[in-house]
C-alpha cells in the first residue's frame, strides 16, 4: 500500500460539486492499494501515520504525532499511486490492485483509524473526486508498505 501523506490546516473532496468529506488540521491521505497488499499492510501504514512526527511542537521541531494533535484525517482513494511511466508515454495501472479488494483494503485502513479514535472523513471510492488541500509547512511524505517492511 501506499499512502502520500500532506500535514494540512484544512482539506476537502467534493464529488458531483457537493462535499462529501472535510476535515480541519490533521493529513490529507492519497491511498493506493497495490496487487498482494493485505490487511498487515493497512495495518502497518495506519501504525506508522498515527505516530509519524510531522507536527511541531512549541521549538517548531517535528516532534509531535497526529494523536498528539488530535488531528483530523481524509483518507481519498488513490489507484494512480500505482501508475507505470517506464515504457510508453500512458501510464500502466497493472500493479494497482482490482477495485473490489482494494476497496476492503482501503476500509480497513479507515475503520483502523477510526478504532484509535481519530476523526476521519474519506472520499467516495472509485468516484470522480475534486479534492482540496491546504497545504501547511507544505509538508509532504510518501510511506510505502513494502519499504517500511525492509530491514
């Protein structure tokens, strides 16, 4: 799985003009779900975006997690996070995994972070999305299943 992570003041998604999920200071989620990913990857990408300190504290040091703010999330679905530009000028979505099971994935990354008590709106899967980010810092991560597994 892949998830590319914004620290935000404020984010939204819209979906046939009307907002479907808003959130205030917390992280704008972009979720991929990629073929073989599991519910251990959720598991593992939840783990690491609850604790991950990207906010500051009162030195302005990155000391500070996401349930140390008790910031908010919006999680949108992201399938071209497994986009392939080598060969071509299209890109190849072969490595996203097929809508049905990455939609369990990706509600089960949700209903993880729901179960830590974090307010989390999410888009609408599989929808044509407007999605709206504030940007704060700008801060910007990228966190990958498959590398936070490596040794």
């Amino acid at each position: 799985m892949r998830a590319l992570i914004q620290r935000v003041k404020e984010s939204y998604v819209k979906v046939d003009g009307e907002v479907v999920g808003k959130i205030g200071k917390g992280l704008n989620v972009l979720l991929g779900v990629g073929k073989g990913d599991t519910e251990d990857d959720a598991k593992l990408l939840a783990n690491k975006l609850l604790n991950l300190r990207i906010f500051e504290d009162e030195s302005g040091k990155f000391n500070l997690s996401l349930l140390d703010v008790g910031g908010e999330v919006l999680v949108v679905s992201q399938f071209t996070l497994y986009a392939s530009v080598r060969k071509g000028r299209r890109p190849s979505f072969e490595e996203a995994e097929r809508p049905e099971r990455a939609k369990d994935l990706y509600m089960h990354f949700v209903d993880l972070l729901r179960k830590e008590g974090v307010k989390v709106e999410t888009g609408i899967f599989g929808a044509h999305m407007e999605v709206y980010i504030l940007n704060d810092g700008p801060v910007t991560i990228l966190l990958d299943s498959k590398d936070l597994k490596r040794t």
